[in-house]
C-alpha cells in the first residue's frame, strides 16, 4: 500500500478546514498497517502554513501522530473506539457508493 | 488495551523512516519549502519518536526511477527550467523572479497558458515558486521512496518518507502546482519492476494507493488510468475536499471510471460545511455504481462476502 499522506486535512489547517485529529491520523495509519499487512510506505504531500501563523502545528501534529501510530502497530475497523461511526456523516448517496467501493475493494 | 485482543492488532517491524538529508536545497519564497520537513524533523526527534525508527537517508542512482514513469520530455523540460534558473523562479510561467502577480500572469498568458496561475493568484499570491535545487530533491526522494518501499516489501516493514516537494498533481507529462515528480507513481512503477532480489519477479503485483491529502490527486488519478502497468495493477483512492472552486476542481463521483478494463479509480468527494456542492462534477456514476446496479442487491452483497467488518460498516454508513 502506497499512501499520500497530506496533512492539510488536519484539524487547524487553514486551507483545507477539515478536522482530523491526532488521534484521527494515528487511527489511520494503524489501519493501513492492519489492511497491508505491515507493506505500507506514506508518503508526505501537502500540508502548508498558509498564513505564516500556524507554524507549522497542524503538519508537525499529523506527522508525529502517523509515525506513532506506525509505532504502536496495526489495527483493524474493529478495533476503533466505539463512538467514532457517529462522526462519519457522508454527504450524498454519490459519496456513499464510493465509500462502499472503497470497502469492497479492501476486503 | 482493547487492541491487544484483536487478531488483525500485532507487532509490526520497526518503521523506516526515509529522509532526504539535502532537503535544505528545496527552498522556495511561498509556501512550499523545506521548512515543513524541518518542521516535522525537530519534533519527531524532540518527542524521541525519531530514535525508535530505522533511519534511510540514502538512496542510489537518483535520476533512473523517476524515468521509468515520467516521459523524456517533461524531465528534459524541468532540467532545462532548474538548470537555466539562477535563483527562484515561476514553476508555472518558469518566469524568474516576477515583481508581482500581473507580471506573471503576463508571462503563462504569452506562454500560451491563458489561463496563467489560476491556482495561486485567486489566492492573492504572486507565483509558484521553487529555486533550482528543488528538482533534484524530488529525485533524490524518487529514489528514497522507492528503495523504502522496496525494502517494506520485502520484508513488511512500514515506512514513512519525510519528503518535499509533493508529487500527487505530476503525470507522466506535465507537474501541477508544487508536484514536479509523482513520487508515489513512480515508487509504485520501481515495485511493478521485476526485481533480481525477488528472482526476477515483480516485488508486488498489486497496489492499493490512498490518497487523503485535501486535494484531490489528479496526477496519480491520470497515471492510474493511464499508465500501461500502473493500469494493470494499481487501485487509486483519494478522499478530499470538493466543493465549488476548490483546487483542483476535479475528483468527482464516477470520474474516470473505467473499472472493467483495469485501472480503478475511487474517488470521495466531501464538502466543507457551508460551502456550495460543485457545479461541474461528473454526472455519470461510476463503474461501482454501474457494476451494482447491474446485478442485485442480495446477489451483490453475497459477491462481497460477509466479513463483519462489511456488514458493520455498511450499516454505520447507510
């Protein structure tokens, strides 16, 4: 499994006003681990300071979380804490069938 | 811990951390430069996360990986750009040192690129701009990321390569915003080749490549569909933000679905609140939606398997 990892996905990026957490990114990288078998290489694309105010932290945050999880090993769907389906709200049927797809194709 | 009981949770080999030691040389005037990767460096070892992994910070013959994916001619079109350069220098109108956005704009649009720098100067920024070491740096983590993912493997060890500039916007033939080279795409051409450490085999057959950054990655997107072995062999995944003018405005549902003649692309498109949905996404659904609704729902799911995590999940969505 080959991963662009970008972090302008994380919580306080300017630019990509998405919200994932530490926790998110850790979560994350332990599940590729789980679905690869260990055989995952991340690969780091964007993430930028695009006010010059943030220094940085949400990148740096994203960053530290993925190699810790990396560190801490792999992990299955499964093993997610429960709560987290509640924060999964996908937009349109549209989006649902990918995300579907996305799960058929990992299985 | 609750993870400890779970089969799929287990030791995993100790993470290589790939860093290219030159990246000081990638220096650029907006926002893309080494800082970030300097940045990301001090805290990992700050937090002592640095010491517990593997370290590569070599890798040999820079230049050959990343010609087995991108064309001749684009390479020989950036070496010429870099090389001519003197300092920084526009990656889009490759005009040096522009005074401000109309100077450059002036520049695509004579270059024949009307619509100039669309992406950067919506955004009140003068120019892309990246100095002359910047192209050797992608190569150099070309090769980095291709020898980690080699060596992961082999041997199942996850990696985490510490690299810039990013590569997802590159295609075989032309780069896109900050992305000279797809490191990616070209990590996934070196495992597609056959190896003399796997006795002549490829070192995986199959690739599974995800892409969360918050823009869509059409570079590796038009690889995946296009590119003879990464078709045969690659899945691209790319979940990003997708609403009405953001960059790169393409990534919609069912776009470049060609599911049946290999080469799968999967893309999830999520919207910002308050923001408008995209008037320009693809209308057609895609192969997964065709390839549904062609056969029914009883039928589709027994085809898929009845693994709990299927089924939980597709309850949690719907």
């Amino acid at each position: 499994m080959l991963v662009s990892a970008g972090y302008d996905c994380a919580a306080g990026d300017l630019l990509g006003r998405f919200q994932v957490s530490s926790t998110g990114f850790c979560h994350l990288s332990r599940l590729v681990l789980g679905l690869a078998g260990g055989a995952a290489l991340f690969v780091l694309e964007g993430g930028y300071d695009v006010d010059g105010s943030s220094g940085h932290a949400p990148l740096v945050a994203g960053v530290c979380a993925s190699v810790d999880g990396m560190l801490q090993g792999a992990m299955g769907i499964e093993d997610l804490p429960s709560g987290w389906r509640r924060e999964v709200k996908p937009q349109t049927d549209a989006v649902l069938d990918e995300v579907e797809a996305v799960l058929f194709l990992m299985t | 811990m609750a993870h400890a009981s779970s089969p799929r949770a287990g030791a995993i080999r100790q993470p290589l951390l790939a860093y290219n030691a030159d990246h000081d040389r990638h220096d650029g005037r907006m926002n893309e430069n080494a800082g970030h990767v300097r940045a990301a460096h001090d805290e990992l070892r700050r937090s002592g996360l640095w010491a517990r992994c593997e370290l590569l910070l070599q890798a040999p013959s820079a230049a050959v990986y990343a010609e087995t994916l991108h064309s001749a001619r684009h390479l020989a079109m950036l070496r010429t750009a870099f090389l001519e350069s003197r300092g920084w220098f526009c990656a889009v109108c490759t005009l040096e040192n522009a005074a401000d956005a109309a100077e450059c704009m002036a520049c695509c649009t004579a270059r024949g690129r009307d619509e100039g720098c669309s992406f950067c100067i919506p955004e009140g920024k003068t120019s892309v701009y990246l100095c002359a070491a910047s192209l050797d740096v992608a190569l150099t983590n070309c090769a980095l990321c291709a020898e980690a993912a080699r060596r992961g493997c082999a041997t199942r060890t996850p990696a985490f390569a510490l690299v810039r500039p990013p590569g997802h916007h590159a295609s075989s033939e032309s780069f896109g915003s900050y992305c000279l080279l797809n490191t990616v795409g070209v990590t996934a051409r070196a495992l597609l080749q056959p190896s003399p450490s796997a006795a002549g085999a490829a070192l995986a057959q199959r690739i599974l490549i995800i892409d969360w950054d918050i823009h869509h990655g059409d570079g590796t997107q038009a690889l995946v569909l296009g590119d003879g072995a990464l078709r045969e062999a690659c899945t691209f995944v790319s979940i990003h933000r997708h609403d009405e003018g953001f960059w790169p405005k393409s990534g919609g549902v069912g776009e470049g679905s060609g599911g049946a003649a290999g080469g799968r692309v999967v893309n999830v498109p999520l919207r910002v609140r308050g923001t408008a949905t995209p008037t320009t996404t693809a209308s057609s659904s895609g192969w997964w939606s065709r390839w549904r609704r062609g056969c029914s729902r009883t039928r589709c799911w027994c085809r898929q398997g009845t693994t709990a995590r299927r089924a939980t999940c597709s309850a949690v969505f719907r």
